[in-house]
C-alpha cells in the first residue's frame, strides 16, 4: 500500500458499529455506504438524549417540552438549509426519505402544472425510486415517460438527452450522483434544462454525502436526499424545491401541522415549509440528521470528498489490475461507488464469501433494473465509500476477492 | 476456509450450480410458473408435466440466479421427477423448513437426501430466498 498521501481521517472510533466482529472475530469492513451509511457516536447520543431529556411534539403546545421539541426541530431545517445553501429555511421540506420526496414532486408538480400527453424526462440509470412514483403519473393520468440513453462510462449522453425535449416537457427528473456507477451527473444536462426552462429534480441520494452540495449554483429547481445516507438516522427525508415552485404547487397530503384554518366547509393550508409536512413529523430523526450534518462539517466536507475520492481511485485502480474483475461505467471520475462481477460468480456468492471474510458490500441489481438490463447483467458486486474506510481495507478487501475467486473455480 | 462458507457451498451446490440439471423447458407440459426474487433480479421458469395419475413425468427449469438458487432448481427437478403430487407437497414443506434452520420434525427427506446440502443457507438467512425461488415457483404451479 501506498502511504504516501493518504489523509487518514481517523474517524473509525466515532462510530460504534465498526468496532463490531462479525461472527465473532472478524474486524468489520463496511463497503456499503450507498444503502445506508453507519451512523457516528453524535448522532447516536444525541438522538437518545432528544428521548430522554426533550421529547414532545412539535409545534402543537406552548410547554416546555415542545418547546425544547420545536426548536430541535426547526434548529434542524436551518442546519439542513445551510448545508444545501438554500436561499431560505421555506425551501426545506422535511419528508420521511428521498423517496417520499420524488413521490411528493410528482404528484404535486403533476397537479399544478401537467395534464394527459405531457412529457417528463428521466434517464436510463434512476433508481427505482426515481422511475415508480413518475410511472404512477404516466399510468393514472397519461404522462408521457422520456429515457436519456448512457454513453459506457455510465454517464447520460447529452446529446440524446437533449433531443428529448419537446414544447410537452414539463419537469426532469435525473440523479445527481449514479448509485451504481458513482458518477455524476454531467452539468450540462442542467443548463440544458434552464435554457428550454424546464424544472429539474436532481435525486441527490448519493452526493449529499459526497459532493459539495450548493442547490443554487447547481441551479436545479428541486433536490432530495435522505438522512440515513448521510450518516444520520433513517425515517427522515429532505425535500429542496425553489420556494416560487412550492408555493404554487399544491399540498402533497392533508393531515395536522399543515393547515391554516379548518372549518367543515374547508380549509386552508399553513405557509412553507409546513404546508407540505402533513402530520406529527420524524422530528427526532430530523434532528439526528442535524447533528449528522455538524459532524461532517466539522470534519469538513472537503477532506471527506478528498479521502473518499483517493480510495475509490485507488480501489478502482487496484480491481482495475485484475483480469477476473469487470467494472462496470468507465474510467472517469468516480465519487465513492464501484460496480463490479466477478467473471462467472454470481453477486451473491461474492457478497456471501465476503461476509464471512467480515466485508460487507452489496449485491444485486441496486433498484436499478431497467439499468442491469443495459448492461446485460442481472446483478453487480458494488463497493461503496464512507469517511471510515481505508486504504488498508481496500487492501484486505482485494486479498479476499483472490480467495473469493478461486474457491469458486476450483 | 471459513466453515460456514464450506457448508453452505458444498462441493454439489458447486457442481450442481455451475451445470444445473434438467435445465430447459419440458414438452409438453401442462403446469409452468415462474419465479422471481425481487430483491435481487434472480427469476426461473418452471415446467412440468402431471401425468393423469398424478405423477410428475417430467420437470425443467430456466432462468438465470446464482449458484444456489441454480443447484436449488436443479436438485428440486431431480428429486420431485417421477413423484406423486402428495409426496412432493411433503418435501417442499420439509425443504422450507430445512433451508429456515429447522430439521428437526422432517417428515420426508432425511441426511442421506441430496437437497440436505442446502442444509448450510440456513446460516445466511438473506440467502433463504434464493434457495425456494425453484420451490415457491413448483407451489405456485400446483394452485394455478
Ligand atoms: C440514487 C438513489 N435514489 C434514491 C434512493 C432511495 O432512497 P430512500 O430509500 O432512502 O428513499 C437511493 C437509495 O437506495 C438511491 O441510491
């Protein structure tokens, strides 16, 4: 291995889980990051200090608690806000995940702005959470579903994608940072969309963890994630959208906290960002998703991205050297993710061997079917990076895919 | 090698695996299903056929998976070709319960049976699916 310059973080000990042995003795090695992210000390502690020593509803009474409550809550939106550089705090919608999100967008931004024939693009490599809740909208209502090719780097090619647009194109909707690829998105196809001014949602699932993420100079209209990516607790969501956009859609659900007044006639709804947070929210896990956010900035989102992008070049570079390996996607930059088979071993028994060998990645098609399909494959090995990872464990990693190969040659 | 690694990929599920027997589709035949694992994209399809005595006569599978949904198919096919409906319904229960870690009150299949060498997927529980995907599909098959 080379030492040279790695920036070693030394964050290991920060998170609990990874002092795990799996079955008993192995030191845990955890490549699978992109499902879900391990979740430091911080996040932990004070999610359980919120039960304990703050816990009420939000916005709903005038006690101490929901005091403490609300502004644990809220203290979280403006730290998301910043996070993601929002213009304002009415631009952050907290939902239970990025799915919920994209199922929100297309339900409300069908309501006030499409009708039946018109046209929404997506591309071949979204995630299913990025195609099921825009298939909803073409099987009730008649929307037309456009697919960007990719090129074989695994990036959209730009100039199908810009070939799609027609006058009945009303929204975009593309993933900023690929979950099987870890490629990003080519900006292009942004200012593509502000020039025919069409909204985009970018599904930033896999950079908000990974890339510096400024929703205003990237200059899309919308943009999810979800918490438990980004090293916060699971069953909290972010919705971004530009507060002119927001306003004019409709509420996604009915339910307390979103309305103004209620009579049996009607109601009206609350001003963002509440009218689009329908019910008692996950307001522990919003604020777990707070304290996930300080920890990263006080790591420093840039030393993340830099130590995250030497292992995946040097793991790349590594699985590149060896001739029974196939990565899929190019050789351009990637953030974080690698797929890969192993020639004739199917994924599970990669990801079974791996297990016992206490390395955990995923195997499968990474809710990217329509993806697998193009690529003629049925699943992929794929590795995924946090701020725990090492080189060293790219290197144990590498021996155990040797062993891996040949006990399934043998 | 790890034991658990050992067990669950016996030198039969290798070979049954890599060359899975009665792979195909059988003619004729007048039951077929598929299956599928949506979790990770595996899927087979099944077919057979029940002769008037209630005897499969024979049984063949496609699909694509990995080697244990593979050698799961392929020994399923061996085991049930030329047995009376009532009899396979008893193994298919005896074989869920194997694969769930429970070998205890098997009515029918026994140690010396070669679908105990995927006794082992018991120890990774994510992998029992990919063991009864053949299975689901043959249960499926008799209720349509
Ligand atoms: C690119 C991408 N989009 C969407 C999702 C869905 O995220 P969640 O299940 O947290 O809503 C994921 C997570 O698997 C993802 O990787």
């Amino acid at each position: 291995m080379d030492n040279s310059k790695t920036l070693n973080l030394n964050v290991r000990k920060d998170f609990p889980i990874l002092s795990k042995k799996i079955l008993e003795k192995k030191d845990l090695i955890y490549f699978d990051t992109a499902a879900s992210a391990q979740k430091p000390n911080t996040v932990i502690d004070e999610t359980n200090d919120f039960y304990k020593n703050h816990y009420s509803n939000v916005s709903r009474g005038v006690h101490t608690l929901s005091v403490e409550s609300t502004f644990r809550y809220e203290d979280a939106r403006k730290k998301v806000q910043k996070f993601l550089n929002a213009r304002s705090e009415n631009e952050i919608i907290f939902t239970k995940s990025a799915t919920e999100g994209i199922n929100l967008v297309a339900q409300s931004f069908y309501e006030k702005f499409m009708q039946k024939g018109d046209e929404v693009i997506l591309s071949l490599i979204e995630h299913h959470s990025n195609l099921i809740p825009w298939f909803f909208l073409r099987d009730k209502y008649g929307v037309v579903l456009k697919f960007a090719n990719i090129q074989s780097s695994g990036e959209i090619d730009i100039d199908h994608f810009n070939s799609l647009f027609t006058n009945k194109t009303k929204i975009v909707s593309l993933t900023h940072l690929s979950n099987v690829f870890g490629t990003e998105l080519n900006e292009k196809a942004i200012s593509i969309c502000k020039d025919k001014n069409v909204p985009i949602l970018l599904d930033g699932c896999q950079s908000a963890a990974h890339l510096k993420i400024d929703v205003q100079k990237l200059g899309c209209d919308f943009f999810v994630f979800s918490g438990h990516k980004t090293y916060g607790p699971a069953g909290i969501g972010v919705l971004y959208g530009t507060e002119n956009l927001l306003s004019e859609m409709p509420p996604y659900q009915g339910g307390g906290g979103m309305i103004g007044d209620v009579s049996l006639e009607g109601a009206s709804y609350a001003e963002l960002p509440a009218k689009y947070e329908a019910g008692t929210p996950p307001l522990v896990e919003a604020h777990g998703l707070g304290i996930a956010i300080d920890y990263m900035n006080k790591i420093g989102l840039d030393n993340i991205i830099e130590h995250e992008n030497e292992i995946t070049k040097y793991a790349f570079n590594k699985l590149d050297e060896i001739d029974f390996i196939e990565i899929h996607g190019g050789d351009n930059k990637r953030n974080s993710i690698i797929s890969f088979n192993i020639k004739n071993v199917h994924s599970h028994e990669v990801s079974s061997f791996l297990d016992v060998e206490g390395i955990a990645i995923r195997a499968g098609h990474h809710c990217c079917q329509p993806l697998m399909k193009h690529l003629g494959v049925n699943s992929t090995a794929r590795l995924s990076f946090g701020v725990y990872n090492s080189l060293e464990e790219v290197d144990k990693f590498v021996i155990a895919l040797h062993k891996c190969k040949e006990f399934f040659n043998k | 090698m790890n034991d658990l690694i050992n067990d669950l990929y016996q030198e039969i599920i290798l070979d049954h695996g890599r060359e899975p027997r009665n792979f195909g589709e059988c003619e004729p035949h007048n039951k077929s299903a598929d299956g599928h694992n949506p979790l990770c994209g595996d899927s087979l399809k099944l077919t057979f056929l029940l002769n008037d005595q209630n005897i499969i006569e024979d049984i063949k599978f496609t699909g694509e998976g990995c080697a244990i949904s593979l050698a799961s198919a392929s020994l399923m096919t061996e085991k049930l070709k030329g047995k009376k409906i009532e009899v396979a319904e008893e193994i298919f229960k005896d074989f869920t319960n194997l694969v769930s870690g429970s070998d205890e009150d098997l009515k029918v299949l026994n140690e010396e049976d070669s679908l105990y060498a995927l006794k082992g997927v018991g120890g990774f529980p994510m992998r029992v699916k990919c063991a009864t995907m053949a299975w689901h599909a043959f249960n499926q098959a008799l209720k349509d």
